[in-house]
C-alpha cells in the first residue's frame, strides 16, 4: 500500500489544527448542528423519495431542496436579526 507524500502533509496539517483550541470548539459547536437538516427536511418539507430518476437529475432535484432549505433559513435569521451569529455558544473546552 502507497501513500502519497503531499496527501500525508496535508492530513497532518489538517489534524494540527482541527486539534488547536479554536478547531475543538468549533468542532463541538459544529456536531449538534448536523443532523437536525434532514429531519427538517424529510418532517417539515414532506421529502420522502426524489422524482427523477438519472445521478444528474438526482443531484439536481437535490440541489433545488437544500438550496430552498438554505433560503428559507437565511430568510428566517434575517428576520430575527441572527445574522453573525451562532446557533448555539461555542463550548470551552475541558
């Protein structure tokens, strides 16, 4: 099995600073905000199966819907003036 040097530097360099104290806690505040889209997306937005059919047309009809779900958040941060700000405070570390 052969590594790429460069892809060795870059995995280094990436894990440095996911592991600097800001990296953890936007990684902390990052994870709890994940999943809640596709709840949103399959409860409020009745997304149940794609129409098309075709990788393309999958990919298109997928696009379209998170692009509305972006809208429609950025719509409502706007409107509660939330904008520059994050859903929840970012944690300190231990």
């Amino acid at each position: 099995m052969e590594l790429s040097k460069t892809f060795m530097e870059e995995r280094n360099k990436s894990y440095k600073n996911i592991m600097t104290d800001q990296g953890v806690k936007l990684r902390v505040n990052r994870s709890i905000q994940v999943e809640g889209a596709f709840g949103v997306l399959k409860n409020d937005y009745d997304f149940n199966r794609f129409l098309t059919r075709g990788k393309n047309n999958v990919k298109t009809e997928f696009l379209l819907l998170y692009l509305g779900y972006n809208l429609n958040k950025l719509h409502a941060k706007i409107q509660n003036d939330r904008l520059g700000k994050h859903l929840h405070p970012i944690k300190e570390s231990a």
